[in-house]
C-alpha cells in the first residue's frame, strides 16, 4: 500500500538515522583495523630491531668463543678456557631468556595464555624466581605468617623473575634489591625495591609496554619486554602490577594478589631474610 506522506518522511527520518549509525560503526571498523595494523607493524619492527641486535650479539659471543675453543693455534691456559666456557654459558642464558620472553609475548597477544590456579605460599614460588640472579644481589624477606595467595605458580614465578632480573639490572654495583611481601587485607604484596635510577611518573606505565626501555638501558638488558610479560601474566591471575617511586631514590615494583582467606600457616610472624 501507500503510505501517507507522513509516514514517509518518518520512515525516511528512520532511514537516515539507520544509515549514519552503520557508516558511524564502519568508519569505527576502519580506525580500528587501522590501530591493528599499525601495532603490528610497530612490533615487528621491534622484533626485527631486537633480532638484528639483541639476538645477534650473544649468537656472535658464542661463535666467537667456540671458534677460539677449537682453533689449534692458540693454547689456552686453563683461566682462558675456564673464560671463554663461561662466555658461551652467558650467551645461551642470554637467548633461553630473550626467546622466552618473545614466545610469552605471543601467547599474551594471542590470548592462549590459560593461567591454572591454586593455593600456595609465596615462599615456595619466589625464591624459585631468583635462581637466575647473581648469588647476593638480593634480601628475601617473606613473613611465614603470610596468608596463601591464588595463583597460577609458573606465571607467578615467570613474572617475578623477570621484575626482579630488570631490578638487578638497573641496581648500581654494590647495592642489593630488596623482595619482601606483607598482607592487606584481602590482598597480599609483593614488592621489588631497587635504589637504581628510578622512572619519572609519565613513563611508570610505558615501561609495561612491549619493547620499550626507559632512559640508558644496561648491558643485558634485552629488548624490552621483561616487565610486559610480567604485567600480562599478573593480569591473568586477577593482580595487578605497578611501579611506585623508592623513597629515597629507585623504582619499586608493587605485585598484588588475591589471599586465601583462612589459609595462613600456622605461627608467629617472624621475618625471615634470605640473601640470594
């Protein structure tokens, strides 16, 4: 049938509106797969930077070393071998954790990281985290009263090695990071103390951003990712990561997780420092 005039300009009022909605949620649709691209393309870049660098240095290191090691023109006293062993030993330390760290980047990325939760007690992950960190570079302080917390125990350990190797990393010669955890209500802390250069507020969360270094980064410091894996995993099990300036100088790294009410050992709350 026709329709009144009326109807037809209510109809074509509808009509309007419908199509500015559909072209508003294209153009959105556009911007989007735009920002994609672009994010893409910026974090290949950074891999190809990181591959054409900080890859290549350690594979060069450890050639180099073997190349020596197998030569018959040089006899190497026992001090030189023992040197030049421990130089490819850094060296393929050095790629176990770059690779590592890019495969956890992808997992994040890709959203298969599915974290397994369950109880456990700090002081079984953390010292765990710090077997990759040179012998007395850290004071372990974790009260045996703390309650239990909810985590996934690899991601947890993965993501506290990382804060607590950038920690080192950036800690000037002499002086040793401090890891301690306390309780608050519901939540429990863990926080990585450092007396390095710290970070001004405006890049506290821009070092949580894959491949980013803040400032002059150190020896070693790898390509930038450390802290983003580590901020990706602690988001997967319900915590939260942040960076808080050190009083008196440094960064402090504050990882907060869920407690498990009830389930707190047994036992005066006695702190109990460890140097690792």
């Amino acid at each position: 049938r026709v329709l009144p005039a009326e109807d037809r300009r209510v109809l074509s009022a509808f009509a309007a509106q419908a199509a500015v909605v559909l072209d508003r949620q294209r153009l959105v649709g556009e911007a989007e797969g735009a920002r994609r691209l672009a994010e893409g393309n910026r974090i290949r870049t950074a891999l190809l930077a990181a591959v054409s660098h900080d890859l290549r240095t350690p594979l060069a290191a450890i050639k180099a070393a073997v190349t020596s090691l197998r030569s018959d023109d040089v006899e190497w006293s026992d001090e030189d071998h023992a040197e030049l062993l421990e130089g490819i030993e850094n060296g393929a330390d050095r790629l176990d954790h770059l690779v590592g760290n890019l495969l956890d980047m992808s997992r994040l990325q890709t959203g298969t990281v599915t974290p397994l939760i369950r109880e456990i007690d700090l002081d079984e992950v953390v010292p765990m985290a710090l077997l990759g960190v040179p012998e007395g570079s850290v004071v372990l302080d974790i009260p045996e009263s703390l309650p239990m917390v909810a985590v996934d125990p690899g991601l947890l350990e993965r993501a506290v090695a990382n804060i607590v190797e950038n920690a080192v990393k950036y800690s000037p010669d002499g002086t040793r990071v401090n890891v301690s955890a306390s309780s608050l209500g519901a939540r429990v802390q863990l926080r990585v103390v450092d007396r390095g250069p710290g970070v001004p507020d405006e890049a506290k969360e821009r070092i949580f951003e894959p491949f980013q270094r803040h400032g002059d980064a150190p020896r070693g410091a790898g390509v930038g990712l450390g802290l983003a894996v580590a901020r990706g995993f602690v988001d997967a099990m319900d915590g939260t990561l942040t960076a808080e300036d050190t009083p008196g100088g440094g960064l402090t790294m504050v990882l907060d997780l869920t407690a498990v009410p009830g389930l707190a050992p047994a036992g005066p709350e006695l702190p109990a420092e460890v140097s690792s």
